[in-house]
C-alpha cells in the first residue's frame, strides 16, 4: 500500500494493470478528507490519450518508478467520466468505489436516484437487509441403554403340614362269658403260645412337580416430557453512524503537489 509521504514522487510515475498492460502516466494524486490516505490518481486513457480515468490506490504498489494495481485496462478505461480539475463529492466518490467493486470513505452526496451508497462494496439498493438466526430445536432417536431378560434358578425352603398316623398296641382283656367259652377251652389246657399284630404307621412322602406360572416378556414404552434447550442466536443490528455536523465537508481531496 502506498502511504502518504510517497505521493510527493507518484505524479508522473508509469501505471501498469494486472494483465501487465502499461496505462500511462500518473497524473492527479488525491488523498482523504483528513490527508491521511491515499485514494485515487487520474491518468489518461482513450484515444490519444484524451480522457481522464480515476484509477483506486488502496491496493496500489510502488517499486521503482511502476505503479501496480489490481484492474485491467479495460476496467479503468471504463470507469465514470468524472471532471478531475476539483475535489471530488462523495457521490463521485461513491460511483468510483461502486465501479471498482471496493468500499470507500465517506460518501455524503446522492447519486440519481440512490440515497447513500455502499462503502463496503457495490451498492444494491436504498436499504440495508437485517437478519438473525432462529433457533429450530428437534429431536433424534439414540440409544440409551439396553434391558435383557435372564432366567437363573433359585432355591428356597417349603414347609407344609400333612397329617400322619400310626397303629399302637392295645391290650384288651374279656371276662369268660358263655358265649366265648367255647373259645376259652380250645387247645390244651396248659401251654406256651406267642401272637403277634403288625403295626403300620404314614410316613411323610416329598414328590415335585415342575409346573408353569407366569410368562415374561420385555416391551418398550413412550414417555414424553419436557426437555429446555438452550443455545445462541446471533443478530444484526443497524445504527447510524458518521453523521457529520453541517458545515464540515466528506470529500475525497485533490493533492496539490506544489505543496
């Protein structure tokens, strides 16, 4: 980038384009409204040289005596025939850096049928688009976790009551009556005998028997509740800015190299 204190030695320097084309001499140096920057220089383009174009220094570079820029011929040939025996007015200045495709300063005038222009770029219309982002919240199905069923055998004591019973031995004694004295005096009259009864008694008997009880099965079901998400959103705002008191000027000034 070319700084002010270099503008003293531009005039007359050799201005080359991007496609190597040599475009004349500089002419005209113009710096901003405070004489800070460097803005545009005019040279001679057309036939012959006769018409004057306004050719942007912001990307310019020096190395000798060439002046380097990043238009082609045809571009600064083209550019809006503008009187460069002045100053120039902020809507010249605007109609340049809207030609050029760049931002520019300050631009205070009215092009026809414009209010304003664009200092960062080419200018679109009357109005500035604000916009913002809106948050769209969905959801996803992911997995959470996995149930499984598993069966394993367990062993656990029972008790049931069940009624038993048993045979004891009874004595019974009966008195000699006629109708067992038959019975009485059956056998020899003295002897050795031995009779014998057989006792039964129940006895507790355990049997298992495998029988079903229940079916199991997993199954799945959908709980809705709320879930608040939170994230951020980014907004344009528009604000005037660079309003310049009246009396005070926003143009583009003409370097006077005798200075």
């Amino acid at each position: 980038m070319i700084s002010v204190d270099q503008l003293a030695g531009l005039s007359g320097k050799k201005l080359v384009g991007t496609d190597g084309a040599d475009l004349g001499r500089l002419e005209a140096l113009y710096v901003d409204r405070d004489g800070t920057e460097p803005t545009f220089a005019t040279v001679h383009t057309g036939a012959f040289g006769t018409a004057t174009s306004f050719v942007p220094l912001a990307e310019a570079t020096l190395q000798g005596d060439t002046v380097t820029v990043p238009y082609n011929k045809d571009l600064i040939t083209e550019a809006p025939r503008i009187d460069g025996d002045g100053d120039l007015d902020p809507a010249e200045e605007a109609r340049l850096y809207q030609h050029y495709g760049i931002g520019g300063g300050f631009s205070g005038g009215q092009e026809q049928g414009v209010v304003g222009g664009d200092t960062s770029g080419p200018t679109t219309d009357t109005a500035m688009t604000r916009s913002e982002e809106e948050l769209h919240v969905g959801t996803e199905k992911v997995q959470t976790g996995v149930a499984k069923l598993r069966k394993y055998v367990t062993t656990e004591e029972v008790s049931k009551t069940v009624p038993v019973s048993h045979e004891e031995v009874r004595v019974e004694r009966e008195p000699i009556t006629d109708a067992n004295i038959g019975q009485a005096l059956d056998g020899p009259d003295i002897s050795e005998e031995e009779h014998e009864v057989s006792l039964t008694a129940d006895r507790a008997v355990v049997a298992k028997e495998t029988v079903p009880v229940e079916r199991v099965r997993l199954d799945t079901e959908t709980v809705t509740e709320q879930q608040q998400v939170t994230d951020t959103v980014r907004k344009e705002q528009i604000e005037v800015d660079g309003v310049y008191p009246e009396g005070t000027s926003g143009t583009t000034q003409r370097q006077d190299q005798n200075r």
